[in-house]
C-alpha cells in the first residue's frame, strides 16, 4: 500500500506522526518515508510494506493530510505507476531535467580510447550544444581477450575533458560496486567539473547485488539496461532494487533483446514498448539504437538501419538516446562497427528532429 500526503507533509510532521501511530496497531506491517521530485512538485508518500489486507483504505484516507492511498498489486511498487494515476518521477541532476516529457541525447564511443579522440567528441559535442555523453571505462566483453576498457586511469582526463567541453553528464558502466568509488573519487579531485550518471549493463540486469550498490547511493542517478533475456517484468522487479535501496534518479534503457528472431540485426529491436514503459513506470525511458542494431546496413531507401529504428523509439515517445559515436573509428577499441561518424551524427540529429516533431504533432491530434 501506498499513502500519498498532501504538499509539504514532511516525514516529522503531525500528521505522518498521527499515521504511523494509528498503524502500530498492525504490528507485521513496515514503514518507509519517501520523498522525491514529481514533475510538477515534490512528492511525500508512506510505504507500507507486509500484508496490508486488513488496514482499511477508506479509514486511511480520512487522516489530515492524505491525498490518497492504493493498494499495490504490482511487485515494483516504488518505480511502477500501478494502473492508477500516479505522477512519474523526474530528476534533475547538474541543471539537466530528466522525466517522461524531455528528450537528450547521450553520445559517444563505446570505451574511452585515446585522449585525443575523447577531446574530439566533446569538441563536437560542445559545437552541437550537446552536454551529455556515453563512454565506457570499464567494458564487459563477451571475450577476456578483447579490450576491458582503461578502467580508473582513464577517468582525470576524461572528467578534466568533459568540464572544458561543457559536458554535465557522461553515462558510465560500472560492473561492481568499487568502480562508484572510483569515479566518486576522481571527480572529487578533478574539482567536480562535469557528472556521472551510473550505467548497469545488459550483462549485469540481475546482478542484484550491482543495482542494491547503486541503488543506495543517491550522488548519481542510474542508467538500468534492459536485460538481453528478460521480459519487460523481470527487468522491471530487477530495476525496482535500485529504487528500493533509495534511489529514484533512474532511466530505463531499452537495448533489443537477444534472439536469432532479430537477424540480421545484432538484437531484435523493442522500441515498440516506450510507450508501455511510460504507462507502467513512472521513470523516464531511454533507447539504444547502437546496441539494438549493431550494424551500419542501410535499407533501399538510403537511411541506416540505425537511423530507422531510433525514428520509431523517438516518434512513440522516448525520452533519452543512447547512441555510439566516434570520430576516428579505425582507433576505436570497441564496437567500432556500430559507431556512427560525425557527418553521420549530423543527420541522425536532423532525423531525430523531424521525429520528435512527429511525436509532437500526434500528440496534439491525436490525443
Ligand atoms: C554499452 O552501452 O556500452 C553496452 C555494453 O550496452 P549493453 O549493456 O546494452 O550491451
Ligand atoms: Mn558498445
């Protein structure tokens, strides 16, 4: 169950402290406060946690102070909408607003290489008025041969990089919980000159012990992949861990899921779920083209097939795109394949325009 207060009925006042009072009554139930920043205001609301079966909503409901209260069917209580109308929840982290109304665009390789292309990008970036970007400096690889990403050396140039380029937020994997501390640390001592919005990986979509890590810390938001071999469900019960822990800063990302169904393409896309997210969680929803697609094949009429498939995320409503880039790919270190080049980047930004435009458009005549 839970209770949502009214404005400004912080978890010391009279009326929490006249609730929780009245609930001791049920002894096997646990409570936990929360508030967070809803798109219009800021958002207290009373979890109640065990078999809330036999405490009356309708008595609940007549407490000063109490909006309403719902019975929570759904497992992932805390990011789920709940078929009621809850309000999503938007973040706002280094001046940038993430809900389920903005669009950014995260950009770049896939793993940090050279100093002299990261400087690129974000020089590119900068030139564009893009302050978000990807880049990975500890990668996951199918193979232990392949190249591991640079790890925590990488991270003074990058962060001192992104701060001369105007970058606020780099999306960033991290595999295991001492990697927060890594970025934690050196952006500490590089002076704080851009952030980090943590990113769990397809991989690690149930490394539940990985999502509690960045779920109870609350300096950065997370990225949550969508996992390769999970339903819409599961990866949502996976991603309620973060919220759990504390955290409610999070994006869901949508990457494809794996399944020879999706040959020729690296993942079969599932971008038509946008708008089910959006119905079914109150977080803001991200797409991943690159890792969707994984390759630069263009269809007859001359647009990539990557261009194609972030159109139909963009024009249902996504809020985020994630999508590799690189400058110089003959030195990327990874997924050079999937990246696009800047003239490339150009006209995908051009087509995400035409088709956010679109969403607009269907938003007023249709709705
Ligand atoms: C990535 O974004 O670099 C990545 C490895 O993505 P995924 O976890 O979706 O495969
Ligand atoms: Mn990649």
């Amino acid at each position: 169950m839970i209770i949502f207060f009214n404005q400004d009925t912080h978890s010391d006042s009279k009326e929490v402290e006249d609730i929780r009072l009245y609930l001791d009554k049920f002894p096997k139930i646990k409570l936990k406060f929360v508030e967070l920043q809803g798109e219009t205001r800021p958002m207290f609301e009373l979890h109640l946690i065990g078999p809330t079966h036999d405490i009356p909503l309708d008595v609940i409901e007549t407490f000063p102070g109490v909006e309403r209260a719902i019975r929570v069917s759904s497992k992932y209580r805390q990011i789920g909408k709940h078929k009621q109308d809850i309000a999503p929840i938007g973040f706002t982290y280094n001046g940038l607003k993430f809900d389920q109304e903005t669009m950014h665009i995260f950009a770049g390789p896939c793993a940090v290489d050279t100093k002299e292309n990261t400087e690129e990008l974000f020089k590119i970036l900068k030139n564009l008025g893009i302050k978000t970007a990807r880049m990975g400096a500890y990668k996951p690889r199918t193979s232990p041969y392949d190249f591991q990403g640079h790890g925590a050396e990488c991270l003074p140039w990058v962060f001192e990089l992104a701060g001369k380029y105007d970058i606020k937020a780099i999306a960033m994997e991290v595999l295991k919980e001492s990697h927060i501390d890594e970025i934690t640390n050196e952006l500490e001592k590089a002076g704080n000159p851009t952030g980090v919005i943590l990113q769990t990986g397809t991989r690690n979509a149930q490394n539940f012990e990985l999502l509690k890590a960045v779920g109870s810390q609350t300096k950065f938001p997370v990225l949550y992949k969508r996992g390769m071999g999970l339903t819409l469900e599961e990866s949502l019960n996976a991603c309620e861990y973060i919220a759990s822990e504390g955290n409610r800063n999070i994006i869901f990302c949508l990457r494809g899921v794996k399944t020879q169904l999706g040959l020729p393409h690296r993942n079969l896309v599932d971008f038509s779920q946008v708008p089910v997210l959006k119905r079914l969680t109150r977080l803001p929803v991200c797409i991943d083209p690159s890792h969707s697609v994984g390759t630069k094949e263009r269809s007859t009429d001359g647009i990539l097939d990557i261009f194609h498939v972030t159109a139909q995320g963009i024009i249902v409503g996504a809020n985020i795109i994630m999508v590799e880039i690189h400058p110089n790919p003959a030195t990327a270190l990874c997924d050079a394949h999937q990246a696009l080049l800047p003239d490339e980047f150009m006209l995908f930004l051009k087509d995400v325009d035409i088709s956010r435009k679109a969403y607009e458009t269907r938003l007023k005549e249709i709705t």
